[in-house]
C-alpha cells in the first residue's frame, strides 16, 4: 500500500504540474486516504501540504492554509525536518498573500532554520528568497537585497538555475526600489 501511495502521489504531481487540479487533488486524496490507514505520519505531511499547493494554485487561500499548516503540525510531530521546511515556506507564502506579512515572517524564518538545519541548498534557498519577496513587498528593498544576495550561493551550488533566475530577478526588482 506504501508503493501504491507514493506512485498516487507521483501521479497527482504530474497532474499538478500540467495544472489539472482536479486530477491532482483527486491523486493527492486517494494517496492520503492510503497513508492514513496504515499510518504513514511522513508521507501524510508530504501529502496535506501537496494539497495544500494545489488549493493555492487554485487561488483559495484559506483552504491552502489549513492544509499547510496541518502538514506542519505532522512534519513537526515526527520530526521531518525537511517537509517542516517546505511546509513552513508555504504557510508563509498563503500568509503573505492573505496580507499577514507578521505570520509570513515567523514561518519564513521557522522555514529557513529548519532549512539550514536539513543543509538542502534549494531549500535554503526558497527560504531566503521568500523571505526576501516578503520584505520587498512590505517596501524593505534594503533588508530584500541582503536576502536575495544570500541566497545566491545556494541556488549555485545546488544547480538550480531556475532558483538562481529568481533571485536575480528579485535582486534587479529591490535594486530598483
């Protein structure tokens, strides 16, 4: 039932991917209903905060946010640091949106420790970088740029030239605020 989980999940992601949401939430469900009966806490975080990206794609946010943040509570309750992160990030993320720039920064700072404690350069490195649209947003260009400048290093170092794009972007964006 594991294997037939993670291939579900695969699936909702390549549905996610090509923007058929409802494909996808309907792979991501079938997989969670699969982790929860033989209780998988792991993947079930992995999965809430899958659904929770697709509800953010489809522009509901309070609906993101609850998923995300139930995928915190498990990344949390079992100790994965690295979906924790992830999680984290996209609490911030709905957050911002939702214009709560206070809980987007806590969880965006939670986000980057939890991110440099795993040592996943992508994942310090979308921490940093939304951390960085974050204070942009909030009219800091100063307190952007040294985020987006630190998060260079890791976008290079882990290959990641659609990471490093973004920063740069950013970088151009604040220098010109």
């Amino acid at each position: 039932r594991s294997s037939q989980a993670t291939t579900l999940n695969n699936i909702g992601g390549v549905y996610d991917g090509l923007g058929e949401w409802a494909k996808a939430l309907d792979y991501y469900e079938k997989a969670l209903a699969l982790v929860r009966a033989i209780g998988e806490r792991r993947t079930e975080g992995v999965l809430l905060d899958n659904i929770g990206a697709v509800y953010k794609s489809r522009d509901n946010d309070a609906k993101a946010l609850e998923f995300h943040t139930q995928a915190v509570s498990i990344a949390r309750s079992v100790g994965d640091k690295a979906t924790l992160a992830t999680a984290l990030r996209n609490v911030g993320i709905v957050a911002r949106s939702l214009g709560d720039n206070k809980r987007a920064l806590e969880a965006m700072n939670e986000a980057l420790e939890n991110s440099r404690a795993v040592g996943n350069p992508r994942l310090i490195g979308s921490s940093l970088n939304n951390l960085g649209e974050t204070y942009l947003l909030m009219g800091d260009p100063r307190k952007a740029l040294a985020y987006y400048n630190e998060s260079l290093p890791s976008w290079r170092s882990s290959g990641d030239f659609s990471g490093e794009a973004a920063t740069l972007y950013g970088l151009a964006r604040s220098e010109r605020d």
